[in-house]
C-alpha cells in the first residue's frame, strides 16, 4: 500500500510539474497571467493588435490607408463646389454667372470622370489594388457635377422651358453629344451600389463599361463648346485615349507580366545583396 501511495504522489507531483511548464510557455506568447477579469481582456485587446510577441516592441497598428484615401476623394469632389459657393457668397461669378457656373460644373465633371479612368491603370501598372476603391467615388462626384451642369442648363438659363430647351438640343450639337453623355452616365450612378451589381451578375460589367463611351463624348462637348482655343479639350482627349488603350487585355496582361518580371528581378538582387543570417562579412 505505501508503494503504490508514494506511485500516486510521484505521478500527481509530475502532473503539477507538466502544468507548471505550460503555464510558464503560454505566460511567454499571452505576455503575462491575467490575475483578475480586467486583466485578462486587456491581454486580448494586447493579443488582437500584436499577433506575435516581437511585435510589441512599441510599434503602432497600420494606419487604414483605404479610409485616407477615400476621406481624401470626399474633400476632392466637394471641393469645386466648396469654390463655387465661395465665388457666390463673395460676389466673385462675373458679369455672367450662369455662364460661369456652367463651365464650372462641366470642368469639375470631366476632370472627375477623368481620374475615375486613371484607377484601373494605375493598379496595372504599379500593383497597387488600393487604388480602384477610388473609382466609384470618383465617377459619382463627376455625376454629381454633370447633373448640375445640365441642371444650370434648364433651370437657371431656360427656366425650365421645355419647348425652348428641347429646340437649343436639336439645334446646336454640342448640347446634344452632352446630353447624350449625360443620359449614358445616369444609368451607371444608379447602379454603382454592391446590390445592384449582385442584382445584375456578370450584366453589371457590360452595363458600366459604357463610360468608355461617355466620357469621350463629354470630351467631344467640351470641344465643341470652346469658341477657339481647344487645346486643352485635345489634351485631356489623348490622355483619355491612352487610358483606354492601357484598358486592352493584351496591352494589360504586358504590363502585368513585365510588373512581376521586374519585381522578381529586383527581389533576386536584393536576396544576393543581402548576406544570409549568420555568416560572416566578407571585409
């Protein structure tokens, strides 16, 4: 009975030693015992922002680059219209102000539109995928500019006069392209939402590509409504062009494979430049 007693004590003895041990490895990855209810959820809020114990060496949690950009398209596309209620409020709108709140609008569309374009190629050409959370953003501010356009149009210059404004559209073009860029976009920004773009499927791409097609013939009015300097119409018309043209698939998959060929490139280098862990110099 005394041997089989002490057998017992010996086993229970190496039992508390074995919880001892887990105890003092697990206090190395939990940082430290909870003593109290309190501790033990500052320990978790501790765990969530460092997963690993070497990252607690007073390193701060990555800023969310994604809400700073897009905090920063919100202070873009309010912008002009900050400027214009600005000019209003300090009787800065010319001699003419329709026609200056006209241009105005049309400009702050066109330039949105524009950079709504640029997203898609950026992120080809430099990999970074942050980028296109952009483009929706963007297009819709250039929406917004559009419609105020066209809202300073009837209302303020025609007054809301049907039979007047249907005759300028049939009478001048470039009323009439503008328009018809304006009728393109408006089915894009009611659709722009997650629900709608799993309401329509694989339609939703097709629907929204025609914005290849709108924003050359916002360009095409922007043109034709200059009276003789167009050059800057033909500017922004070759940088939408190129922008399209980085758009092709086989232009794409060209720049994607030399993007990861360069970057492979440069890793190699950097693993033969770099001396493993270890080994001595060479002086």
């Amino acid at each position: 009975m005394r041997g089989e007693r002490q057998r017992v004590r010996g086993a229970r003895g190496e039992t508390g030693n074995v919880r001892r041990a887990v105890r003092i490895r697990s206090s190395f990855f939990v940082y430290s015992l909870p003593y109290s209810l309190t501790d033990a959820k500052q320990q978790v809020r501790v765990i969530r922002s460092h997963p690993y114990p070497e990252d607690t060496g007073g390193s701060q949690t990555r800023p969310n680059v994604k809400q700073y950009w897009t905090h920063a398209v919100h202070l873009a596309g309010l912008a002009p219209l900050a400027l214009l209620a600005w000019d209003a409020f300090a009787g800065n709108l010319t001699v003419n102000p329709i026609q200056y709140l006209t241009q105005r609008t049309g400009y702050a569309a066109i330039m949105l539109l524009i950079a709504s374009l640029v997203c898609t190629p950026l992120s080809v050409v430099s990999g970074w995928k942050r980028v296109l959370v952009l483009r929706r953003p963007l297009g819709l501010y250039g929406f917004l500019y559009a419609v105020l356009h066209m809202l300073i149009f009837t209302a303020l210059d025609f007054g809301l006069n049907i039979p007047l404004i249907v005759q300028e559209v049939a009478e001048k073009r470039y009323i009439l392209v503008g328009t018809t860029a304006l009728l393109l976009l408006t089915p894009l920004a009611l659709t722009s939402t997650k629900g709608w773009q799993r309401r329509l499927g694989r339609s939703w791409k097709l629907l929204h590509r025609l914005v290849y097609l709108a924003v050359p013939l916002a360009l095409v009015h922007y043109a034709w409504a200059q009276k003789s300097d167009i050059r800057q119409p033909l500017f922004l018309g070759a940088l939408v062009a190129l922008l399209l043209i980085l758009r092709l698939p086989a232009i794409r998959r060209r720049i994607e494979a030399w993007r990861r060929t360069s970057g492979s490139a440069s890793a190699a280098d950097g693993s033969e430049r770099t001396p493993a862990r270890g080994t001595p110099r060479s002086r």
